[in-house]
C-alpha cells in the first residue's frame, strides 16, 4: 500500500461511511420539546381542566417522566402522569380539582428516539381575572452541561490522541531517511513508534471510560429523585434501546476492537513485522466512531443533516489530527529527542532529522486547519442564528472564546512552522530585512513551542466539548426578530373584502378582529355568521374552528388561546352569507414568539456564511490536492 495516497482514500472512505450512515432510516431528531398543550402555555381557562395534555415533538420514555404543578403559593399539586397508550408523544396529566389561580408545569423527560433529556416550564391560570400578560416573556433556560462537557471533553481527548498518534505512526515515522547512518538517530524513529503505540493505548482506554461515564450520566439523570420507581437496571435498559443507545453501544465495541488491535500492532511492531494494514482499520474504525457521534449531535437535526453531518464529521477529524498529532509529536518524539546523547540540534543530520519528522506533520497540520477554519464556518452557520445570538447565548459566547483560542493555537503551529522550514521563514525575513539563513527561533526553541501549542489544543477540545454538550444558540425567540409579519391582512374574494387581525399576536391568548364588507350596494346577502379555522403548518395538530356572531356593522371579533405555538398558521375566514355559496379567505400567517431586543443585528448567519465555509473546504481540498501532484513534490 503507498502511504502517498493514504490521506485521499481516508477522505473518500470518511464521505462514503457518513454519506451510508446518514441515508439509513431512523437518525436522529431534535429533542424532545413541548410543541402543544392543553391548556396552552400562558393561556386562561374559565373552568379548571381536569386533565393537562402535552404533546411532544417525538415519543417520550414511558420510565422518565417528571411533572411538577405548583400554584402561586409554590404549593405542589398533587397528580398523576402517564404516556397515552395511542400516542407516544402524549403525556397525559390526571389533576385533582383546582381552584381559581396561577399554576405552572415544570416537566422533564427522556426522549426515546435520541436519549436526550428536556426539560420546560408552561404557565397556564383558571377563573376570571387572571393576570398573564408578563407571562409570555418568560425563557426557560437550559442549564449548562458541565458534567456532560467534561466527559466529551475527555473522549474528545481520547479520540484525538488515537488519531493522531495512528497519523504520526503512519505519515512521519513510519519511513526513516535513508542518508542517516547514526545508529542513536536510527533508533530514535524505532523508539518513537514504540511510545506512540503505548500513547495510543492509553487514548483508547481513556475514550472507553468517558463512554461509561457519559452512561453513568444519563442514568442519573434518569433516576433523579423527581423521578420514581426507576431502577439503574431500568434505566439502562431504557437508554439502550434510544438510538443515542445503539450508538454509544456500537461506539463502545469499536473502541473495544482498536484496543486490542494496538495491543496486537505493539507487539508485532517488537518483532519488526508490518502494520500498516491493521493501522489503518484501526483509522476506519475511528471514522465509524466519530460518525455515531456526529449522528447523535447537533447536525443530525438541521434542516439539511447529510451534508451537515459530513461537515461536522470532517471538522473533527481535522480537529483531532491537528490537536493529536500536535500532543503525540509532544508524547512521542519531544522526550526522545531530549535524551539523545549527541547534540541532535546543532548536528546536521540531527538536524535534517527533525525538519523531517517534524516538518512532514506540519504539512499536514496545514491542510487540517483549513479544514477546521472552512467545517467551522459552515458549523457554526447551522448552530448559530444571528450576531445577537452569538452574544446573548452561552453557546454563542463560548464559540467566539473558541474562534480566537484557535487563532492563537493557529499562531503556534505557525511559528513551529517558521522554525522547520528556512524557505518558508525567508519570507517574512526579506520584509523585515533579515540577513540570508534568519530564521524566527532557533531550532533548539522547537520542543516548548510544541508543548504550548499541545496544551492549548487541548483546552480547545475542551470548548468542543462544552458546545456539543449544550443547546445551539437558534432559538426561535433569535429566529422570529427577523420575521416582520404586520399584525393584519386583508383579501378580496368575489364582492366581499375580508380584513383579519390579531393582537398581540403571540402563542397563547389572541384578539381576533374580522370584517366583512361587501362592494355591492345594496349588499346581494345578508351575513350569518363567520367561521375562523387554523391549522398548524409545521406540524399536523388537527383543525381548530371558532364560529363568531356579529358585534356591530360588518364587525367580528372574539378571544382565542387556539394559536398556541409560534410559527406558520394558516387561518381560514370563512364568511357564510344567507341563500348565497359560502366564501372563504385563506391568510398565511406568522405567529411570533416575544423576540429580544435587536442589539447588533438579527439577520441570520446562514445564507453568508454555509457558502463560505463550503468553498474555503473546496479550496483547501484542490490546493492540497495540486500541490500533493506538484512535479516539485514527486521529484522530491
């Protein structure tokens, strides 16, 4: 096998795995989220229900679900909760007979699909006089994830040092030049192998503890003392039969499987025979690997997830091979170099041996950071709304920390760069008129610019970590301030114009103002009545109709909780007149959630920046490719 070609069938064996695991049925949605409820949320009913229905926007666990009703005092009501037998994205909520008053359903659940805990707060009063103006501005915010951070934080680190030690193995140490004849130098390349095997053993075993601690976690979370009943038994079960199961099960075996082959690989690398084919499986499996865990993240639930998926299944793999290679050169050939008897840096086949070592990684480095700089555009493009959400969110907040941390890391591997490579150093030399031979930091300064770049590398996994773990910042309250849907519409049909308002116009409690006038005088009918029908367009949720009576010439109007949930309604006025057909207006509306404050601007990232993420990975692509074909390259 050429290990030449080794990076472009990694890449064409990446796409193919995630094009095939993305078209398979039953990926993953969104979370679990509250998309209806009786009553609705920051609604008033005139009789206490007896009954709270909350539909889900896919099948909740029937073992993890918490519902917690208090009234205004913080008094909890006692209840009784289940899963509709027929729905699964029902839960149904059996209520003792309430009194007049404020009440609110604070609810926790378990996906089934994808194992993700939710959790939300609805608002809702019963009796005449209740006060609910406020109570659309409220946010339920989610808390941030430290735990669950810290322990992808840890498999992240693990992930990374199994790739980049297998990278470094394979593309840097693998073939020792020829022209070095010493036997301490020849022996460094023997020693270096036989060191970041071990590293990678170690990453793999750490990998496998974080998957068991990201177990532990969710069955926690599962049986939490708000829910009862609940065995660990139970609760694994449960979580194992998600697809968030299915692929921590798969992910937990393949890292089993490359365990034991670089366990194999370490002990044949003793005897001199090849691993190269064993090496590379083990990289196919690391591709697998990483897909389950993009498959159960945030791209798998955007609007377009193969291509997402595929995007974010590069950018960490480019991300791992960057920091893991970075942190193996650290582990494995830093120390060794160290202990060389001979002075390896003033010495010139010392130092022709490290700009050879070294400097192979950094060409590589190279090429992964452009693709982490173009797949985290195009990320960041699907997971963050608007400028105001890059601000106002934590997601947010911590991508821009992580944006400049990489700049910084970028700036390391740069002057590591500069230091390998005279040719390249030469050029910001003549701009600040340097003598011929001036190079930035002598070759001895390598080593500590290594291990810094190594320990900020990892501190930006750890942002990877914290970003993966909590909610994107695209909410709907940063999606609807560019929305700009005018609080009325009017429609002419036949003789009659049609004019339909609503006020305020957010989910919950509405003022519907209708009129109806004819243009014929006299008019040819005489009007009956006016019957209001909405449907939901994002969802099917069923027809809701309201028949209004007149309240004055032309006029209609009546109160209405029925459009409970932002986003598209489409609401029918149908006008029915005496001895003449019916005629009906059809109003496409927009029903917006209380949006923040424009700060900097509410315009979405998305139509600008996917674009440019995607042509900065096109170029990245066919410049390495060009220059990889470059006559230079092959008579090199």
């Amino acid at each position: 096998m050429n290990i030449r070609h080794l990076p472009l069938r990694l890449f064409l064996a990446t796409l193919a795995i995630i094009i095939l695991a993305t078209t398979l049925p039953g990926t993953v949605s969104a979370h679990a989220e509250v998309i209806r409820s009786y009553p609705p949320d920051n609604s008033v009913v005139k009789q206490a229900p007896k009954q709270v229905q909350l539909w889900y926007s896919e099948a909740v666990a029937v073992n993890f679900i918490t519902i917690q009703i208090l009234d205004i005092q913080g008094q909890t009501v006692p209840t009784t909760s289940h899963r509709d037998n027929t729905d699964p994205t029902l839960v149904v909520i059996d209520l003792p007979t309430l009194g007049s008053g404020l009440y609110s359903i604070k609810w926790k659940v378990l996906s089934a699909q994808d194992g993700h805990f939710a959790q939300g707060l609805i608002v809702f009063g019963v009796g005449e006089g209740i006060n609910l103006t406020n109570g659309a501005t409220r946010q339920t915010e989610q808390p941030v994830n430290w735990i669950g951070s810290l322990f992808r934080w840890i498999l992240y680190i693990g992930l990374s040092g199994l790739i980049g030690s297998l990278l470094v193995i394979l593309l840097v140490v693998q073939k020792g030049p020829n022209q070095i004849e010493e036997t301490s130098l020849s022996e460094l390349r023997y020693s270096a192998r036989q060191r970041l095997w071990r590293w990678a053993g170690w990453m793999a075993c750490l990998a496998l503890i974080a998957g068991f601690a990201q177990l532990a976690q969710q069955v926690f979370d599962s049986i939490s003392p708000f829910v009862v009943n609940t065995s660990t038994l139970t609760a694994i079960g449960q979580i194992s039969a998600t697809p968030w199961g299915y692929a921590w099960q798969a992910r937990q075996l393949l890292l089993v499987g490359i365990l034991v082959l670089i366990t194999w690989n370490g002990q044949r690398e003793q005897t001199g025979k090849s691993t190269l084919w064993r090496s590379v499986g083990i990289l196919l499996c690391l591709l697998l690997v990483i897909v389950s865990l993009t498959l159960t993240g945030h791209a798998a639930v955007v609007s377009t997830p193969v291509i997402a998926v595929i995007v974010d299944s590069f950018h960490l793999f480019a991300i791992s091979l960057w920091v893991g290679g970075v942190v193996a050169l650290a582990v494995g050939l830093v120390p060794i170099v160290g202990n060389q008897a001979m002075d390896i840096y003033e010495t010139e086949p010392g130092q022709r041996l490290l700009r050879q070592y070294f400097g192979a990684y950094s060409r590589f480095a190279a090429v992964s950071v452009g693709i982490v700089i173009g797949t985290g555009i195009f990320s960041s493009a699907q997971q963050v709304y608007s400028p105001d959400a890059l601000i106002e969110t934590f997601y947010g907040r911590t991508l821009v920390f992580k944006i400049l941390l990489v700049g910084i890391v970028g700036l390391a591997g740069l002057t590591n760069s500069l230091i390998l490579h005279p040719a390249l150093a030469s050029v910001p030399g003549r701009i600040l008129r340097k003598p011929e031979g001036w190079t930035l930091l002598p070759l001895r300064n390598l080593p500590t610019i290594i291990r810094i770049e190594a320990i900020l590398g990892l501190v930006v996994l750890a942002l990877s970590g914290l970003l993966t773990s909590n909610p994107p910042a695209y909410g709907i309250e940063f999606q609807s301030a560019a929305v700009n849907q005018p609080d009325q519409g009017s429609k002419l049909i036949g003789d009659l114009l049609i004019n339909l308002s609503i006020k305020p116009n957010h989910p919950g409690q509405n003022l519907f103002y209708i009129t109806a006038v004819s243009s014929r005088r006299p008019a040819p009918a005489e009007v009956l009545r006016v019957i209001v029908r909405m449907r939901y367009q994002e969802q099917d949720l069923g027809q809701q109709e309201a028949i209004v009576e007149p309240t004055g010439n032309d006029d209609y109007r009546f109160g209405s909780n029925n459009l409970s949930l932002p986003g598209r309604w489409a609401i029918d006025v149908v006008v029915r007149r005496k001895g003449v057909p019916d005629i009906t207006a059809t109003f496409d509306w927009n029903v917006l959630p209380v949006s923040r404050p424009v700060l900097i601007s509410a315009q979405p990232f998305k139509p600008v920046l996917a674009p440019l993420g995607l042509t900065i990975i096109w170029l990245v692509v066919v410049v390495t490719r060009i220059l990889w074909n470059s006559p230079h390259k092959k008579q090199k």
